[in-house]
C-alpha cells in the first residue's frame, strides 16, 4: 500500500506544469525511498527524470514497489481543484487500478477527495550513467528562462560557448540574430573578500571601542590588572566622595566593608558603581554575538546574490533547441537556481533542486544543419 503525505499541494501542482508538455502518459515507480518518474518526449530527444525523496513527505508508507501509469493531463485537472497550501495525500493499493488523492485545509474545515484511473503504461527505465562533465554553470533560473523565451522568438536553435570569458547564448533567425553573455561572478568572489575586509575593520572599531577601559579589556597580566583596577577603583571614589586621604587609604584597601561596617551611603554608591560597571561589561559581551550574527546574515545573502558561476575543465560549444529549453525553464518555480552541465557529444543536463526532491532533464545537441 502507498501512502503519501506532501505539507503542500503547490509542489505537486508545479511539478505537473513543468513536465505535462514534455510527457503525457508516464509511470510514477513507487518505492521505500521515495517517488520517482522517467520519460522521454514523444521524439525521444529530451528525457525528464524527477525524484520526490522520502524525507520530502510530511508522511511516507510504500510496503512494495508500485508503478502508478498516469496520465499527467487528467493528473494535472485534479490538482488544480486543490488550494497551493492544501496538505495533499496520495493512496494507492497494491493492486489497485485507481489513485486516491485527498486535499485537506489547514484549518481542517474542509476536505476533498478525488479519484483517477491508473493505466498500463509499458516503459522501460532508462539507466542514466554517471557523467563527468567538461563544464557546469550555475546560474538564477529566472535568467535561464528569460535568455530561452527571448531567444526563441529570434530562431529555433541556440549555441552555447562556455569559456573563461563566461557563458555566450546566441541564435540566429531569418530576420534577426542575437546573443547573450553572462560572465563568471567575479563581482560576487570579489564580494566576499569586501565582506571579509569589512569583518575584520568591524572586529578592529570594537576592540578599539572596547578600549575605553583597556585595563578591564586587555590586562597585561593578572597583578597588573588587579592594580589597575584598584587605581581605577580610588579615583573614582575620589571624585564622587570628595573624601580625605584617611578615607582612600580605605578605598585602596579590598577588605571596604569591614573598614567601614557603618557608612550605608558608600555602601550604597560602592555597589551602584559596581551595577554599572556590570551592566557596561554585559552590554560589551553581547555585542561580539549581535555583530557575528550579521556577518553571517550577510554571508548568505551573498551567496544568494551570487550570479553566474562556472566550473570547467575546457571550452565547450554546443546548439540546442529552443524549444525544449523553454519547457525545461518551465521548473523556475521550484528552484531559484539552475545548473547546465555540458560535454562534447553528450546530452545537455539541465538540474534543478527543490525541498522535496529534484528534477533533471537531458537534451540531445544538435549535429551539424539538422
């Protein structure tokens, strides 16, 4: 029996719309690890292969492998009667011939089910065999998808050159050419060592703050500390009590309540000073945490403004078609991140990863005029 919890009915529901042009009929496999689908387009140029891993379902029973042959249009029907923050679950028999799917509110004042007919789809899994690629970019999949839908309007095939210059899309239409370069994220790497910089100059402004009181911050030793203290300590009564020579002599001794059992009013001012000398020491101690925790902030903001990023091995210049490419942009709701991953004479991998799992696609360059 499968039984399939998802917190949400939005990651289904987008999963759906990025692949439901590319497949029509196809076979969710069912097993203890998690869900997964693989297809190919009806012209057996482009493959999608999706995984929705078992730590991604808010509860997940599979006792055996299940293939559940859908078709992703009627799928697609289904999921749109449900609300994007319904908790959506999936139930399936061993040997049933429908899925269940109930959508429940969060408030739980509402709950819906549905069915759909399962069908026999024969499909053969693909083995897809590890690949070491000559380049990887890493690059917004916002602007994946905006360089693909502009580019297609101009032609019909795009060419690809990653080099140490960056990463170059260019078509060339009956009417009209153009071409797109993104360079490598020097201005992020350089980012990150401003960051740096200014970690290190915000560090140096503290401890230069903090020296106000250098003997309390950075004692040479403990016997001169103890005696600046002390120093510290005999001026400062001097200047509030106005007292005698007879009475610092007092303040310079440790022992200040038994020399002076009775004086309350120094008792009292002696612990005021002390509160606030706490209360400043306590202040200084949160600081380093309050600093150190937007450096961090800032460290991840940096590294989700990253912009293109490219691995590479060698030069690798490829054509693909634009139309495929605009159906895998497609998968920018899920992630807001995109890697492509080239070789020579190798399908292209287009990688997306999301919460619940991942979804990659291969395409087959074009060779020559075709």
């Amino acid at each position: 029996m499968l039984e399939a919890k998802l917190a949400e009915a939005q990651t289904l529901k987008k999963l759906l719309e990025a692949i439901k042009e590319l497949v029509t009929d196809a076979n969710f496999q069912c097993g203890e690890e998690g869900i997964t689908l693989q297809a190919m387009d009806n012209s057996h140029v482009a493959l999608v292969s999706v995984e929705l891993e078992r730590a991604g379902f808010a509860k997940y029973r599979c006792d055996r492998p299940i293939p559940l042959g859908v078709n992703l249009g009627s799928l697609t029907k289904i999921l749109k009667c449900a609300k994007d923050d319904d908790v959506c679950t999936l139930k399936a028999a061993d040997d049933a011939d429908t899925l269940s799917l109930t959508y429940e509110a969060k408030n739980a004042d509402r709950i819906s089910d549905y069915e759909l007919k399962l069908m026999d789809i024969d499909t053969d899994t693909l083995g897809i065999p590890d690949t070491e690629y000559d380049c990887c970019v890493t690059m917004e999949s916002a602007e994946f998808a905006r360089i693909v839908r502009d580019l297609s309007v101009l032609g019909e095939s795009v060419k690809v050159d990653v080099s140490k210059d960056g990463v170059r899309f260019t078509t060339e239409g009956e009417s009209a050419n153009g071409n797109v370069l993104l360079k490598q994220a020097e201005g992020a790497r350089s980012k990150f060592k401003r960051a740096g910089k200014e970690k290190g100059k915000k560090s140096k402004v503290k401890k230069e703050d903090d020296g106000e009181d250098e003997e309390d911050a950075e004692p040479e030793s403990e016997e001169e500390g103890e005696s600046s203290k002390k120093k510290k300590k005999k001026t400062k009564v001097k200047k509030e009590e106005g007292a005698s020579d007879g009475d610092v002599e007092m303040v310079e001794d440790d022992d200040d309540e038994e020399a002076k059992p009775d004086d309350d009013e120094d008792d009292d001012e002696d612990e005021d000073t002390t509160s606030k000398k706490r209360k400043k020491g306590s202040s200084k101690s949160s600081k380093p945490s309050k600093r150190a925790k937007r450096s961090d902030d800032d460290d991840d903001d940096d590294e989700h403004e990253a912009g293109v990023t490219i691995d590479m091995n060698q030069a690798v210049n490829l054509t693909f078609s634009l139309k495929y490419l605009v159906n895998f942009s497609k998968s920018t709701s899920l992630s807001r991140r995109v890697q492509l991953m080239m070789s020579a004479d190798v399908p292209l991998l287009v990688a997306y990863k999301f919460a619940q799992g991942k979804i990659h696609y291969y395409l087959a360059p074009k060779i020559g005029d075709e």
